[in-house]
C-alpha cells in the first residue's frame, strides 16, 4: 500500500527538470512508495488458484537508446532519429515502431470490453519514455497512462522496473547500478503517479543479463529488495542449482541466492523466462501453446499450477509489428471461450501468480533454490570462508584452466561480450562513473533535485546504455565518446 501520510507540495515530481526527466532527490517519498507489502491483485482477481491447470505470463520489452545526434548534437531518442532519417537502414520501421509503443492502451481496453481476460507485463526502458517526451508523443503517453491508472485496467496490465538507462548489469559500475534503478522508478512515478510506482514489484534487467560474479550479482539483489522489488525475471541459462546443476522446473518460481565475497547473502524470488530471445515465441503466443500441454506440479506441500514466463522486444521484426496483434487476440477470444478466461490454461502477471501460491500458503521457502551461473564451480575452489582475496585468486585459477569460465555475467546473448572488444567505451565508463561519484562526495554538484546534479547523473546512466556496445565499433561507439565528454563537462559546469 502507498503510505497515507499527508506529504508536503514538494513531493510532487515534476515531468521534466531542465528538459530532463527527474532521475533522483525524492528518496523518501520513494521510499514511502515502494516499500509496501500488501498484496495487489488478490482482492481483485478473478483468477483462483484451483481452477488453473497452468498459467503463462508474457511481458513486452520496450527501448531506444538516447544519441547525440540530433540538431548541434543535442540528445535525442533514437526513435526521433529514425523518424528524421527514413531512408538510412530500417528506418522505414520509426511509424510501426511507435505504434507498437502504444498499442496495448487499444488491445486491452478492447479485449476487457468483449469480455476477454486479458494480462500483459510491460518493461520500458526510461530512454524510451524519456524519448516519448521529447518527440511529444503525448499520444502513446496517454494510452500508456490509461492502463496503468484506470482501476478499470490495473488487473490486466503489470509494469515491470528496469534499469534507466538499459545497462547491463555484470559490466555496469557496482555504485551505478541502485542509480538506475531508483532513476527509473522515479521517472515512471513522474509520468504515472506515485501509487502506480507502488504497484511495480517485479524486475526486468536489460538484455535479461544477469550477473554471476558474487559481489555485482549480490549488490543487485540487495539493490533490488532495497527499493521495493519482490521478484525478478531470469534467463533460464543464466541461472544453476546450489549443486551446480541446470534448472529442472523452470516452470515454478524459485529462489535466487546471492552470497559475495564476503559471505554476505541476498535472496529474490525469480520467475524464469524458458528458451531464448526469438521473438517468434511471444508473437505467435507460444507460451501460451506450452501451457496447454502442462499440469498441475508439487511445490511445497501442495500440487500448483506452472507457469510459462517469457519476454520478447515488444517492437523489433516483422512477427512481432505484423503477427502478433491478431495471435494475441485471437488467444484471448480463445480463453474466452473455455471458460471465460479464467479455468484450464489461463494468462496471468508476474505478481497475480506469486500472491496466489502466497494465498495458497506456499511460500517462497519452499521455492527451489538457484544461483549465478559457474558459482557452483567458484564456490568449490573458495571453500567455507570466502574472502574478496580469496574469490579473485579462485577465479583467476579457474580461468587458467578453462577459458570459457567468465565472471561476465550471463543473458539470451550468451554468445556475445559487453566486454571485449569495447575497451574505449569500458574505460570511459569507469572512470566516468568514479569522477561523478567524487563529485558528489566532494558536495560539487548540490542538491540532488537541482539541474546540476541532474546533467551530470543524466549522462553518467546514458553512456552505460548497452547500444553503445552492441552494434560493434564505429558510430555507436563514438556517441559514446560524445556523451563521456559532455558527461566530464557537467561535472564542472554550475
């Protein structure tokens, strides 16, 4: 529940601050916002657990990077830039692309209207919507806002936090990575309201990248649970069992255990997104076809139904701008029909599940465990007494005998390195992030809330954006360049 202490006129966030969406200076009211723990969904559902044979839970992942490549160079969305260029590329796709932006605020009141019972999670980067401001696409705004804040919509549609800036954790500044975060939620509380930051509960790390080194994958979880997120969405590959195993029920949610390097421990509850990154399987409502060939599980003490998780790019290829609207509409009519949408196979969110099995009594320390992947392995070379000495020596020695072990992290692209290759934007980045973390130590860029403070941040999560290692060298790797020097000039500018 969103506190219902009176606050002060001051806690109202404006949209934009200087053109730039506020990124931070209102921790408290985002405490206050973030940290409740009644349940969303069970007084309104019209789901019930026993009635479920299985459940699948699609979740859209929307983005566009910020360039430098606007008129003089100014900061514009990459969506803008498509739009400015239609003949570079598939820049011909900027219309679609936008249209793909807004189209759940018509697919759901729709669907709601002919008696369907629809669910969609949605994951926006805070580029994106950032990017949405400045085109003024008030358009997309406004459908987006008339689902997340019409009571009439809330148990159909579920916003899942992200980073801010779509950096991917394993190789983002370990200080950097509660910056984002808390940047996101209060940007999407500017644009949506503070009790629709309170209902976001659940997490999608950008390119489901998922750290495995012990201190950065335990620095996200603690992060995460700091700031009010109860669950997170996981890669099936990225993860292992405590034995070293790989996942054997993806289908049930379970228990990711973070330990560092000094022994310290943070646990989440996770929802694993099964296969891989082919935007085929959410296009063609794949999950919900796997659903339909599964059954009841035990968990617990008790027989639950499973749950096919996935997350697809909401915008990106020709099955998800053309096929896609009809087959998830067409799924939904389906469901409609075998029961309103609410007995056998059925759609439900991330959190909806997870209240249910709670309801149910089934708690997450009954939930499988699970770790980083390769942690297994370090863990056997560090032993009972971990120490950053300790862990740094066992992975240099694993490495010497396995060139393929990394503390890289893990995603759906598991073939390809944020890493190597990219030291011109990795060095910039690092040393990017330790001068603004000391001018913020050293009082340079005053208050939090201020526009100074606001410039030096904005860039700071912009040049972590993963695109700028993606797409190789040459372009992207140079608005990278851009950005670090305007990034080291607002840290000296007042």
């Amino acid at each position: 529940m969103v506190a219902t202490a009176a606050h002060s006129i001051m806690d109202h966030l404006p949209q934009l601050i200087d053109g730039m969406p506020p990124l931070a200076g209102w921790s408290d009211r985002l405490q206050a916002a973030t940290q409740g723990t009644d349940p969303l969904y069970l007084e309104h559902t019209n789901l019930r657990l026993s009635d479920i044979s299985a459940g699948f839970a699609i979740a859209l992942h929307m983005h566009q990077p910020t360039i430098p490549a606007g008129q003089n160079g100014q900061l514009i969305n990459n969506l803008q830039h498509m739009f400015e260029h239609p003949y570079d590329g598939d820049n011909h796709n900027a219309g679609p692309f936008a249209y793909c932006y807004a189209r759940m605020g018509d697919f759901i009141p729709e669907l709601v209207e002919q008696g369907c019972n629809p669910r969609v999670m949605l994951d926006y980067s805070g580029t994106l919507l950032w990017g949405l401001q400045q085109m003024n696409r008030h358009d997309i705004l406004d459908k987006l806002r008339r689902i997340t804040c019409d009571a009439k919509y809330q148990p159909h549609v579920e916003w899942l936090g992200t980073f801010w800036g779509h950096a991917v954790a394993p190789s983002t500044p370990i200080p950097d990575i509660e910056l984002h975060i808390r940047a996101w939620q209060h940007h999407f509380a500017a644009l949506f309201g503070w009790e629709a930051l309170s209902r976001v509960r659940g997490f999608s790390p950008p390119e489901m990248h998922l750290p495995n080194h012990p201190d950065t994958l335990y620095t996200l979880v603690k992060a995460l649970k700091d700031c009010g997120y109860q669950w997170l969405m996981v890669q099936e590959h990225t993860i292992e069992t405590l034995e070293g195993q790989g996942i054997q029920q993806p289908h049930l949610p379970h228990r990711l255990v973070a330990k560092n390097s000094q022994g310290e421990v943070a646990e989440i509850t996770v929802l694993i997104k099964t296969q891989g990154s082919d935007t085929k399987l959410v296009g063609q409502m794949q999950p919900f076809a796997e659903a339909k060939t599964l059954q009841p599980m035990p968990l617990g003490d008790q027989m639950v139904p499973p749950l096919v998780s996935q997350i697809s790019d909401g915008e990106n290829g020709g099955v998800m701008m053309n096929e896609f609207p009809s087959m998830f509409k067409r799924c939904w009519h389906e469901m409609r029909q075998q029961g309103g949408g609410r007995v056998g196979t059925v759609g439900l969110l991330g959190t909806e599940y997870l209240e249910l099995l709670a309801a149910a009594g089934v708690t997450a320390a009954q939930f499988p465990t699970c770790q980083g992947i390769g942690q297994h392995r370090l863990w056997q070379h560090v032993g009972d007494r971990p120490t950053p000495d300790a862990v740094q020596s066992a992975i240099a020695t694993i490495q010497a005998e396995d060139g393929n072990f990394h503390m890289e992290g893990s995603s759906w692209t598991s073939d390809r390195s944020w890493v190597e290759g990219y030291g011109n934007v990795m060095q910039p980045m690092q040393q990017l992030s330790a001068r603004f973390h000391q001018a913020v130590q050293a009082g340079k860029l005053g208050d939090e809330r201020s526009p100074t403070y606001h410039r030096a941040l904005l860039h700071n999560l912009l040049l972590e954006t993963s695109c700028f290692r993606y797409w190789g060298q040459g372009a992207w790797t140079e608005y990278a360049q851009t950005i670090y020097r305007r990034g080291l000039a607002a840290l000296t500018s007042r």
